[in-house]
C-alpha cells in the first residue's frame, strides 16, 4: 500500500467512522509525500515542531498551485483571506484587534461571565427534551447550542440563522480536500461565493452596531478601542465570517464526539455524572482522542524543510494531521485509550503556535458545561446506531446524526 | 559506606542525603531524589528562615503590590519527608570526613551532598552607604517586603543602580505604580550585558517610552544620607547630584560560596565547578563522586558551547539541572546523565515578554528575523563563528522553540531561509554590540566562564574570542 | 509557573481571571498562592494550558504532577 492512497483512503467517506488506523499507518513515514506532491506530517513532535515553524506558511498565495488547483488564487478575488489564513505581520495584528473585545489583557472576563447565558442555553435544550424517549443530539443539541452562543457573543441575530446556516456549510465543504462529489474546486468556488453572501449580510449587520451599538463583540469590534489601531471595515467583515463559521462548524463536533464517547465509555460517563470537575480533563482528552478539527491542509512551505528525515521543498503543500499526532505512542502514553483524567495531555485538537484557536476558552466552555448537564439530565442514555452516519467533510469530522434513546430527564 | 564502594543502590535505600541550599534548585533535587525513588534520610540546610519560594514574581507581582512578599512559596511535586534546618547557615564543608558544619556548630553527616547555595544580591561597595535608610537590594523575599513596603510609602523618586533584568523590572514596577524612577546604568543601554547593543537600543526606548529617566554611561559614585541616617541623594559621575528616597542597588549577584573555603572543592566567587554530570570538581580539576552542584551557585560545560563553563542565573536551569544533579546521585556510572539544558530565560518588563534561548553574548552579530525593533516585537538570533548560538524575542514567545531548535542543530548564520514575516533573501546581519567583556555590565545572567574546571589552574578566558 | 514553556495562549487567564492575567499581550502574571476558593479556576486554568506550563499542589491534596518538569518538549 503506497502512501498516497493512503492519504486518499483517509479523506475517502468509507474511513470516516474510525479513521485511526489508517492514521495508524501513516505514521509509519512521519512525514509522507503523496501523489500529488502534498506531504502529510503525521507524529506528534513533527506536527509541533512545523506549527512552530516560521518556514511554513497559513497563506494561500504563497501555495505553487498543483494540477487541478489553478483556481486557487483566483478565488482570492472574493473576500481578502481573514487571519486564519495569513502571516504575519498581518495576522498579528489582526488577531490582536479581534482580540481586543474577547480576551485577555483588554477584556479577561468575556468568556467566564458567559457561563450563566451558556448554563440557561443548555438547560432549555434540554428542558426540550423532556418528554421524549430519543433524541437526536446533533439537530437537538450540538448544533443548536453553539449558534447560540456565537450569535449572542457577536451580536447576530439568532432569527437569522436559517439563512446563514446554509452558507456556513458551503463554506466548510470547501474546506474538504477530497474527490467526492463534485470535486475540490467547484466546492471551493461554492464556499467563495458563500462566504461573499456572509460577508454581505454580516457587513450590514456591523453598520448597525455601528449606529445602534450593544454590549457584543461585533459592536466592540466596530467601534474600535479609543484611538489605537483598529481594522478596515472589510477586515472587520472578514473577521466576523471567520468568527462566525469556526464558532458554527466545530463546537457541534467536540459535544457529539463528547456524548458518543460517553456512550462507548459508561464508566466515564458515570464517573462524570458523580465528579462534574471531572469535564475538565474530560474534554482536553476528547481533544485529544476525538479532534473536531482532524487535518490542518493549508499550509505551504516558504523554504525546503528537513523535518522526519525527509525533505520538504519549497513550495510544496503540507498537511498537518493533528488526529494522527493525538494518538502518536511516543507522546501518548495508551494513546488509543479514552482516560478522561489523563494529565500532562498537550494535544494538537487546538493547534498550536500562533494561529493556535483563538476560540479555545469558549469552546472548551461549552463542551464542559453542554457534556456536565447532558450526563446529569438524561436517564439511562444509549446509543441508538453504533457508529452513527457521519458527515463527508474529513476535516471538521464529526457525527451527522447521533440518535440516543433514553427514560426522560431529570431537572 | 554506602557512596565510598559507590553503590548506588545502598545509597538509595539507606544513605544520608542532603542538600545545602533550600530554595529553588534545592527542593527540585530534593523531590527528584524521592521520585526515583530514594529511601533514605534527607535533610535540607537554608539559611533562610522561610520554606522554599519563587524568585521570578518578587520583582514583578509584588512589588507591583498584587502579591503579598511572602505568598510565593513555591509548589509542592510530592511530598518529601525530609528533616527541614531552616534558618541555620551551613559555615564548612569537610570533604574527607563528609561533614557539613553548621552555624551553631553542629555538624551533619552526608553520604552525598547536594550545593545549591544560589546568589546573593551584589551589596553596595560602601558600607556605611549601604546601611543607609532607603537603600535596598533585590533577592529574597524579605527583601522583597521591605521594597514593597517602601513603594506603597510612595517615594518621591527611586534611583535603580544597574539596568539588568532585575533592575529594569523594579523599574518597570515603579512606573506602573506612578512612581518616578531614574535609572543609572554604567553600560551604554539596560540589558547590554545580557542581549547587547541593538535590543538595549530597544530596552531604553521602552524606559523613555515609559517616562523613566534613564541614565546611560553613567556610575553613581556616593549615596548621601541626612543626620538621621536616611538616605537624601546621590552623586553621580557627571558631578550631577539626585535626590532620591530610596535607592535599589541591582548590580547583579554574588555566588554564595564563601562557606566553601579551604574545603578542597574548586569554589570561588564565580561558582562551583562540577562537570556535565553535576559533580563537583575539587580544586586539583579531579571530580568528586559524592558532592553535587546544581543552579545559580554552579557553573559546568555545555558541549552546544565549545564545552565552555557557563554559570546560569536562570530559574529554568536550576530546575533541569536539579533533576540532573539528583538522578545522578542514585544512579550507577552507565545511568548518569549529562547537564544538556538549552539555556533559556524569562523576564517581563513595562508590559513586553522577553524571552531568550542559547547564550546571547556569546553572539558577535545579530539578525532580526521576525517582527521589527521599531515596534518593540522581535525575534533576533544570534550568530557566532557563522552559527546560531542564540535567539531573544520581544512578546514573540511563540517561535522561541523554533530558534532553541536552530541551535541545538548549529544551523548556520545567518539563517538563509525564506520563513514569514519577512522578504526572501534572508535577514541582514549586524553586529550585536556587546561592550568590552573586560568592562562588565550590570547583570549578565549568563557568563562564560572560561574551559578548565579547577580555579586554580585557570586563566581567565576571555567569553568571546 | 514554568514561564519558559509558557506561550502566552492567555488560556490560564481566560480560564481563571482572579488569579492569571495577561499583562500586556504576552507577558503572564499570577497570584502564586491563590486561597481554595479559586482552586476550580486553578484547576481549570492547569488543564487547558497548551504547553502544561501550571504545577499545581494544595494544601491536604496531593500534588498534581505536570509535563513541566519530565523534559518533554513543546
Ligand atoms: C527578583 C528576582 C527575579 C528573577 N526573575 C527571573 C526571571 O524572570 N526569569 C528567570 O529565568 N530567572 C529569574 N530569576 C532567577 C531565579 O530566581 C534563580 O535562577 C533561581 O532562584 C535559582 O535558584 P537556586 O536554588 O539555584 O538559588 P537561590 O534561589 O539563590 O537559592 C539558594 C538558597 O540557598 C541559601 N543559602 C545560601 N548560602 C547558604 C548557606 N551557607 N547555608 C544554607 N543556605 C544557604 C540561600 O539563602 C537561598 O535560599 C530571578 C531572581 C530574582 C532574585
Ligand atoms: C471544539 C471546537 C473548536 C476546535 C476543535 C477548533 C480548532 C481550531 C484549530 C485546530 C485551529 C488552528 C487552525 C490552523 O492552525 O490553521 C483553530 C483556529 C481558529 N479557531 Fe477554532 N476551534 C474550535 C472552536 C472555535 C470557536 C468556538 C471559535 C470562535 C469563537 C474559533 C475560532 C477560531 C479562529 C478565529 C481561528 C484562527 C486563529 C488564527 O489563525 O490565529 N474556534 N481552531
Ligand atoms: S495557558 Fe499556559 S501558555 Fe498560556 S499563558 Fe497560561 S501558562 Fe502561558
């Protein structure tokens, strides 16, 4: 088995309900060219080791377009790319300015004073499910609950997400490198129209705040802090698409990877349902063990790059296969064992280096809070279909459907 | 004895162990000593009076009055089960007879010997001067409380001799906490000694940016105090005179080794000398097998360096050497393990993170390779002999590992990448303007000290040839 | 606090605001000894750090061994 298949029967829709072993494989050759000149870093220290690596660049203009990816630059006449898929200098600042009204130094208690919203969130989904014996978590829960948070976090109204929900999916299936369907690039052109039609409505949205301004981020944004720097309105739109999809299209997974691996592991869900601090750990590990983010294949390399014994030219494509370095057995001790108290647990589900997820503290926020209460609530819960259908994309993989009976919930 | 046939494994299961020295170096090796499984007796001496605390915060939250003096203790790994001597100064150490005398007389058998006696702040050269009210130094938690106390009285103005790390976080404090502060530093920017010319070009735009009145090229040649002792001004070598409140003496560290003298170890004011192993060197250059030396008080060879003696003031080096120095005192010859610590090193300052790897004045020339010096966020390496032999970033703490990695490598200088952040064709190298070695700066935190292990035989040589 | 690890994610001050702060954009500063009342924040601020910077130990508990010190790179 060569290893550029490999890599294609990783992205192939038949591997996704457990693509670990395939990751197994590829870690054989830490580092693996592919067919099409792609190579995909697959071991832990390697992964870490490029996600520090100023050689390697988030930047698509900086890609040698491969064959069949000629449209690559050409999509860049839609929206500038937002920092997600810059450099620095510019990503810096960028991030600095989105920074501003969500985090630390400027603003440290954004996040934690939104436990109270997030707690109300999750028990009116589950007040929900109160009279039922199935559910399904995904159209029930995991998807519902962190719309609701972006939304309130950035000030967009949630009336609205029937519309934007659709655009949010063109956008992330442009994400899927695979050859399923109607191929990469008419996805990516797809996504790039969707992401204009976000923009659009988004950019409406901030001249509103702009007038009528509230306590939420999109406003904060818009109004700038005093006379420091601040962004363009197009970098302020752009920045709010990508606040919006990552907030969208990933917290979902981590909640539904979370209730499934509970329900394959009864022990630790028991274990959560007596110790609730114990959904601190418990979703790091989840990170680690079941990454809503599985693959990073946006980076490119500015220079040749020895790294794995192998060398990676200038130019070349690289894929960052976090899932695979998750469970590298010479970082992880047992790395196919689900341990929710595992410590010292430094995994890749975030990233790393700078473009490391800005929103890490909310997400981990909800799958504390979202895993904690369904644990407690639900009577008896079990899985339905085992695995559950999954959706195409291999790079935001997670379930479509997760179908869970139970007897009820308790207040 | 167990340690005379060298059993490792007698002496982990019933040996004497002790350490000197109960702070940082000495509680890691302490609990190191445990971890790998030491059942023997352990027994810690420190002069100070206080359970093991951390350094880094005094000249930063405390002083910045978010954290009381005394509130830093340190950590805990494990519990230790150890006989605690706090406040009991170890005066002499009797090699032939494994001895350790104490102040009070006593004497305490060892089968090995932990040294981690550390540093002391480097006192004002004039006695009467430095018992003056007012005039304070920076390196334990007591005197940390008797700064703080001093800056909550609301000074003034504060003089800070010597704009090392040290010197120019207390300023910093100073300055966050609206107080005025001059600084007068003998080198011609803060941090030359340690980083060099072009990032202290950039260390006193921050003071300047941060309202200090900064003061280069300049020495203070008397402190003046009034009739009731309390300290009013200083003279300084322009033949200006200041007056001040209180005055912080920053001029770097003394090693705490006088309570070795005559004992046969290779100890002196630049340390003690152990090899890659941590043991200790006795003065004939022979290395000893049951005294170890790990943190500031130690100095040994790192192979990255030309093998050259460095002496660390680092905290992460008391830590890895710790752990070094304990495994290797249970463990047999072949399970030894060399001292390999990357050198690297931490200090925040009027709001910026400054961060370095490898051994900075050993750099003859520098590159800035990410960010810029204008907008004080940089990543600048150091080249020596057309190596990488150091790298210090400015709030770019995230690409340090990348640099540590260029020099354990010994990639060449300047680098010759295209990377981001910055045009092809590489960075452009400039000298990085040390001073004169034979002029030394306030507060070096790394100094080469030359190649032979025994003070005796060794004439100085010069850090960079 | 190793600050050598540290990289500034500001995860620990997100996660515990009372006792970790950004002070500037990269530079950490914390109350070394928090009181019990904050040991969820702590606790909280320990696991999600990225590089495992944050050595935890109360009083009566037993101390929570981090990477840290196991020479572990990252
Ligand atoms: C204010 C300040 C800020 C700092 N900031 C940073 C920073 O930001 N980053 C960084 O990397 N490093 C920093 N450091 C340096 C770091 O704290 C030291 O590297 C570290 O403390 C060294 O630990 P040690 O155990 O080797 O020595 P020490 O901490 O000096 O401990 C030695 C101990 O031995 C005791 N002792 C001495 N002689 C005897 C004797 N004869 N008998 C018994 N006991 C004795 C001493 O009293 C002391 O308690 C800072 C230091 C200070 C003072
Ligand atoms: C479980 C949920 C999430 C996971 C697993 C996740 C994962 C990731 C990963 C792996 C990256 C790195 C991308 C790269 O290096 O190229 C990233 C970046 C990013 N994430 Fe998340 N994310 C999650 C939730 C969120 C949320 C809720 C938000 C917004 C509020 C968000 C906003 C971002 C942004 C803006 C970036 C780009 C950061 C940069 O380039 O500097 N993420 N995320
Ligand atoms: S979370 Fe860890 S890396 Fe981030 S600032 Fe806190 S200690 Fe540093």
């Amino acid at each position: 088995m060569t290893s550029a298949t490999l890599l294609r029967r990783i992205t192939d829709y038949a591997a996704r309900a457990d693509p670990y072993p395939l990751y197994a494989e590829l870690r054989r050759t830490p580092v693996a060219r592919q067919e099409d000149g792609v190579y995909a870093v697959s071991t832990y220290w390697e992964i870490a080791g490029l996600l520090h690596d100023p050689r390697l660049s988030s930047d698509p203009r900086n890609r040698v377009p491969t064959a069949g990816e000629e449209d690559i630059l050409e999509e860049e006449q839609g929206l500038p790319p937002s920092f997600l898929r810059l450099d620095p200098p510019e990503h810096d600042r960028l991030r600095r300015l989105a920074t501003r009204p969500f985090g630390p130094p400027d603003s440290p208690r954004r996040v934690s004073d939104m436990r109270g919203d997030l707690a109300r969130m999750v028990s009116g989904l589950i007040d929900g499910l109160r009279d039922r014996e199935r559910a399904d978590i995904v159209e029930d829960f995991a998807y519902p609950f962190p719309v609701m948070v972006i939304c309130k976090l950035l000030g967009v109204p949630h009336e609205d997400e029937e519309r934007f929900h659709v655009w949010a999916e063109a956008i992330v299936a442009g994400l899927d490198p695979g050859e399923e369907g109607e191929g990469p690039a008419e996805r990516r052109r797809a996504a790039q129209r969707a992401r204009m039609e976000l923009g659009r409505y988004l950019a409406g949205l901030i001249e509103d705040h702009r007038r009528a301004p509230g306590g939420d981020m999109l406003s904060a944004l818009a109004a700038g802090h005093g006379d420091r720097e601040r962004m363009s309105p197009l970098e302020l739109v752009v920045t709010a698409v990508l606040l919006l999809i990552a907030g969208h299209e990933t917290t979902v997974n981590l909640i539904t990877n979370g209730m499934l691996t509970l329900l394959r592991h009864p022990d630790a869900l028991r274990r959560l349902r007596e110790e609730p601090g114990l959904a601190v750990p418990l979703v790091e590990e989840l990170l680690r063990y079941e990454p809503p983010v599985q693959l990073l294949p946006q980076r490119t390399a500015l220079a040749d790059i020895d790294v794995g014994g192998v060398t990676i030219p200038r130019g070349a494509p690289v894929w960052l296969v976090l899932a695979s370095g998750n469970r590298d057995p010479r970082r992880f001790p047992d790395p196919d064992r689900f341990d929710p108290g595992r410590t010292g647990n430094e995994h890749l589900g975030f990233g790393g280096g700078i473009h490391y997820c800005f929103g890490a503290p909310l997400a981990r926020l909800e799958a504390q809070v979202a895993l904690t209460e369904l644990a407690r609530r639900l009577v008896e819960p079990r899985l339905v279909t085992d695995p559950p259908p999954y959706r195409r994309n291999p790079v935001l993989r997670g379930p479509r459907h997760l179908p869970v009976a139970f007897d009820g919930c308790v207040p | 004895m167990p340690a005379a046939d060298g059993s490792a494994e007698e002496f982990r299961r019933r040996g004497h162990a002790v350490v000197v020295g109960a702070s940082l170096a000495g509680l890691r090796a302490a609990e190191t000593l445990r971890e790998e499984g030491f059942a023997g007796t352990l027994t810690m001496i420190g002069d100070e009076p206080h359970e093991p605390y951390d350094r880094p915060p005094l000249s930063k939250q405390v002083l910045l009055g978010r954290t009381g003096a005394g509130d830093t203790l340190l950590p805990r790994r494990r519990a230790l089960e150890a006989r605690w001597l706090l406040g009991t100064a170890a005066t002499g150490l009797d090699l032939a007879g494994r001895r350790v005398r104490l102040a009070g007389g006593e004497e305490v058998r060892y089968d090995r010997l932990l040294i981690a006696t550390g540093t002391r702040a480097r006192p004002w050269i004039k006695e009467t001067e430095a018992a003056l009210d007012g005039v304070l130094t920076l390196r334990t938690g007591d005197d940390a409380a008797r700064l703080a106390r001093r800056l909550d009285a609301r000074p003034r103005r504060v003089l800070v001799i010597g704009a090392g790390f040290t010197g120019s976080e207390i300023t910093s404090a100073c300055r966050e906490r609206g107080i005025d502060v001059t600084v007068a530093e003998r080198g011609p920017a803060p941090l030359v000694g340690a980083l060099g010319g072009v990032v202290g070009a950039v260390a006193a735009e921050l003071h300047h940016a941060h309202g200090v009145d900064l003061r280069c090229g300049i020495t203070v040649t008397a402190l003046e105090g009034d009739p009731a002792g309390r300290l009013r001004c200083a003279h300084l070598s322009d033949g200006t005179t200041l007056e001040a409140d209180a005055a912080v003496v920053a001029l770097g560290a003394v090693r705490n080794t006088e309570w070795l003298a005559g004992s046969g170890l290779a100890a002196g004011p630049r340390g003690v000398a152990c090899d890659a192993g941590c043991r200790a060197f006795d003065v004939h250059g022979i290395v000893t097998d049951d005294v170890f030396v790990a943190g500031d008080v130690a100095r040994s060879p790192h192979p990255l360096f030309g093998y050259q003696f460095l002496s660390l003031e680092h905290w992460g080096n008391a830590v890895a050497q710790a752990e070094v120095a304990a495994h290797n005192m249970v463990s047999p010859g072949p399970e030894r393990r060399p001292h390999l610590w990357l050198p690297a090193f931490w200090s925040a300052q009027f709001g910026i993170n400054i961060k370095s790897v490898g051994v900075p004045p050993m750099g003859r020339e520098l590159a800035i390779v990410q960010g810029s010096l204008a907008e004080r966020r940089f990543a600048a390496v150091y080249g020596h002999q057309g190596r990488v032999i150091a790298a210090v970033t400015f709030d770019h703490g995230r690409w340090l590992p990348f640099y540590g990695r260029l020099i354990e490598t010994a990639a060449p200088f300047p680098p010759d990448f295209a990377q981001v952040d910055r045009a092809p064709g590489g960075p452009r190298p400039i000298p990085a303007e040390f001073p004169d070695p034979a002029l030394p700066t306030h507060g070096p935190t790394v100094t080469l000290s030359g190649y032979a292990p025994s003070e005796r035989r060794v004439t100085f040589v010069p850090a960079r040839v | 606090m190793d600050l050598n690890r540290c990289e500034a994610y500001a995860q620990c001050a997100f996660q515990a605001p009372d006792v970790f702060a950004m002070h500037g954009e990269e530079a950490l500063m914390y109350e070394p000894c928090p009181g019990d009342e904050r040991r969820e924040q702590v606790m909280r601020a320990a696991a999600s750090c990225p590089v495992q910077a944050i050595l935890v130990e109360w009083p009566g508990g037993p101390a929570v061994p981090e990477g840290a010190a196991t020479g572990a790179r990252g």
